[in-house]
C-alpha cells in the first residue's frame, strides 16, 4: 500500500511533490493504480491505493532483476501478482482488513464482488487460505478465482463456486473471468 507521508520523508521530498510524480507516472501508464474494496469503514482499509507497473521491464530494472529465480520467493510472488494485475482488463480493487485478511483482487461488479487470489505456485488440490474465507464469509459472492500454475480445479464454498484458473488462461483469454459474471 502506499503512504505518502513514508515516501516523502523516505525520498526526501514534499508530499505534494510526491503526488506530482504518482499522478505524471499514473497518466503516462506507468504505473496503475488499484484502490480498496470497502464496506466496512471500522474494520476494513479504505484510503491507501496499491501501485502496480505496467511496464514490467522498467519495474524490474528499478530493482535490478532481469530473470525470476529458480526458487520463488517474495519478489517472484509480486511479479507474478503484478502481471495478473496487468491481464485483468476489469476496473480493480484489493480488500484488506484492519486485522490483515486479504484478497490480492476484487472485481466489483453491479450484482456482487468478485475475489481474485494470485498463488505464484502449484496447487495440486482446491485449498483455501484463511483471508479468502473471510472473503467469502463477508460478502458471499456467486464466483471467486484462484490464479495460480497449476491445472483447473472447482470447487464451492458454501454458495461460492471457487474456480482455480491455470495462469496461462488468463494469458490467452483475458475475458475468461466474464464468462461467469451475472450467472
């Protein structure tokens, strides 16, 4: 999430400078700006937007990396999340809570919000993760998506049809998550 105040006091800049440079970088598409899903102004974030690149080579050559590693890590884990970010052609949002639950994509459509989760791995059966329950639990949407490396999988949670996507279709078929919007 961005603070201004921290990338001010970090850099050495005003904080009005700072938005100067977000809005240019953001106008030039640079940069794209994802903001919170909300309902909740007591228990879930609501101001701070996320940033992700657009252009993935400048990204990586801000912070020297021109090969993923052969073991994931941290930083394979956001490029990973970054190019998702860059194939979901849908206005997005994340939704994070006050304590820490998270869902790295929301797509708010008019009947209900759609999760989205980027696991830049493997997933050999239908598992999911604490932050994508509580999710569901809050906001009992129709569909949510698992994006990950490995092979296509369904499965429900309660009146969620929860379906793990392979990352390549996303690649190829961007408008493969609309299929299911509305139903």
């Amino acid at each position: 999430m961005t603070n201004i105040r921290e990338l001010s006091s970090t850099l050495r800049i005003s904080q009005p400078t700072v938005k100067k440079y977000i809005w240019y970088l953001e106008a030039t598409f640079i940069l794209r700006r994802v903001n919170p899903f909300h309902t909740n102004l007591r228990s879930e974030i609501s101001k701070s937007p996320l940033y992700y690149f657009t252009d993935l080579g400048l990204r990586n050559y801000l912070v020297n990396i021109f090969t993923l590693p052969q073991i994931p890590s941290v930083l394979s884990g956001h490029l990973f999340e970054n190019t998702l970010c860059n194939h979901l052609i849908h206005p997005l949002h994340f939704w994070r809570t006050t304590d820490n639950a998270e869902v790295d994509f929301v797509i708010n459509t008019p009947l209900f919000p759609t999760p989205i989760e980027a696991k830049y791995h493997v997933l050999t059966t239908p598992k999911l993760t604490r932050s994508y329950h509580s999710f569901l639990s809050k906001y009992h949407p129709a569909h949510g998506y698992i994006i990950h490396l490995g092979d296509t999988m369904r499965t429900k949670q309660s009146n969620t049809t929860i379906h793990f996507l392979p990352f390549w279709k996303i690649l190829t078929d961007p408008n493969i998550l609309v299929a299911n919007f509305g139903k």
